[in-house]
C-alpha cells in the first residue's frame, strides 16, 4: 500500500463534538488545558499500545448571551497492511481548534484522535499527525492524540509523528507515542 506525497488521509475534527461548559481543553492522550473560569481539562482515557478511541470535543464558553464554541475532537485512522506500506504523505487525526471568540472570551480547543498502524515493512518520509486544537483566548488548549506503529522492518522516519497539546493561555498535554518491533517479544516503546 503507497500513500503518495500529494495525499492526505485525514480524520481531523471527526471525533466526539464540542460539549456544553466553561472552555476547559479536552482530553485523551494527555489531559486537556483548564481554562481561565475554572474548569478544568478533559481526562486522559483510552489504550497507548492500540489506540482506537475518537478524540474529544473541547468545551463551549458562554458569557453574557453570547457563546463561543469548542473544537471537535480527531477521529480514528486504522491500517494493517500485510507487507510493504509506503507513508510519503499524511495520516492526520488532528482536533479542532476552537471557534472565533470576543477578546480573551472562547472555547477549549478539541483532543487529537487516534492513528495505528501495523505493516510487515513501514517505509517513506511522509508525516503522522494527532495533535490537539487550539484553545482561544482564555479557553484551554486540547491534548494530542494517541499514535502507534507496529511493524517488523522500518525506514519511516520516527520524528515525523506528532501529538502535540493544543496551543493557548494553558496548553494541552502532549500525546503518546507507541512504537512496537513484532520481532521483539518484549512490549515497544512508549513516548509522551
């Protein structure tokens, strides 16, 4: 399987949608970014090693008789591939950022989703991506996402996977990276 330089498969804000609240960031691969009127980030859930739950929508602010929304979360990209995969261009399950707010009023940015991937052969210099969304304002940053690669021979590069914390007043947490050699008996290796 060969995804080429100039396409995308992207899953970016398909995740859980932004919820009712106070603007907090939210979680999943890290704990999601408070906000300024005391909520605090979405929880870290779901598996580091088989990573296939949805990213989380960042919370809604209102103030006055306004509201200013969040960011939906990532979504979930899954693939096995029985032999050679060549990655030269972009899996992304990135959350939103959250939507246009009035000076420092807004909402919490979405959680980056989920990216798996399991293949005989990795190869390619093409990039991964699950990070979260952009709080705005006052408004908490959401968390990255979680990644993992399961493979028995690999040349894709290993700097190429993000899961960045969404950037705000308070950031997101960063996200997990799990990488997994299947001739090894031993578990793989977790990044945070």
């Amino acid at each position: 399987m060969t995804i080429d330089g100039s396409s995308l498969i992207s899953a970016d804000g398909k995740g859980y949608p932004a919820k009712p609240g106070d603007g907090a960031g939210a979680g999943y691969g890290g704990r999601g970014g408070d906000s300024a009127w005391g909520a605090k980030g979405g929880d870290i859930y779901g598996s580091a090693v088989q990573p296939m739950d949805l990213g989380s929508g960042g919370e809604n602010h209102c103030s006055g008789n306004k509201c200013y929304s969040g960011g939906d979360g990532g979504g979930a990209i899954f693939i096995e591939v029985s032999q050679l995969f060549t990655l030269d261009g972009t899996l992304s399950t990135n959350g939103e950022n959250a939507g246009n707010g009035w000076k420092m009023q807004g909402g919490g940015g979405g959680s980056g989703g989920s990216v798996y991937v399991i293949a005989n052969e990795i190869t390619g210099g093409g990039l991964i991506s699950a990070n979260g969304g952009r709080g705005y304002g006052y408004g908490g940053g959401g968390s990255g996402g979680r990644v993992a690669v399961e493979y028995e021979s690999n040349s894709f590069p290993l700097d190429k996977i993000y899961t960045a914390g969404g950037i705000s007043r308070w950031i997101g947490g960063p996200g997990t990276i799990y990488i997994k050699d299947l001739d090894e008996i031993f578990w793989g290796e977790v990044d945070i």
